[in-house]
C-alpha cells in the first residue's frame, strides 16, 4: 500500500470577488490595447517604405495641400509621357 496524500485548496469564488477579477482583467486589456495604439510606428513605417520606394523610381507621388503624401495614379503618369513625347 502507498500513502497517497492529497492537497486540495477550497475556494469558493462570490459575485464580487468574480466581477473584481472580470473588470480588472477587462481594464488590463484596455490599456495594453491602448499602450500599443499610442507606441505604434506604422505611420513611420509607411512613411519610410514610400520614401524608398519613391527613391527607387517604383512609385510617384505629390504633396496636396494638406501637406499629406498622396500616390499619383499610374494613368497621369502614362498621359504625361504621351504628352511630353508628343511634341
């Protein structure tokens, strides 16, 4: 025969201690959620990716006056060539 001993721990959860633990967890994931919106570097990567691409020739783009970047469609650019080749 073995002696088995066995622990158990005997917690009973009450409403308040159960709504305590669901908002504490609900707030937890709130402001991890916002933390990361606020310390996201999407915008400076964009921002880079199009300055390289730009660079590089693959794209063209125009400031509007809004002072926001803004690509330029690919038909105004083929319109232009045929324009300035034209004469």
């Amino acid at each position: 025969m073995t002696n088995v001993t066995q622990c158990s721990i005997n917690i009973s959860m009450d409403s308040l201690i159960h709504t305590l633990l669901a908002t504490g967890c609900i707030a937890a994931a709130f402001y991890a959620g916002r933390y990361f919106t606020i310390h996201s570097l999407s915008e400076e990567m964009v921002a880079f990716v199009m300055k390289k691409l730009e660079s590089g020739g693959y794209i063209k783009t125009a400031v509007d006056s809004d002072g926001e970047i803004e690509l330029i469609p690919i038909s105004e650019i083929i319109r232009e060539d045929r324009i300035a080749n034209s004469n």
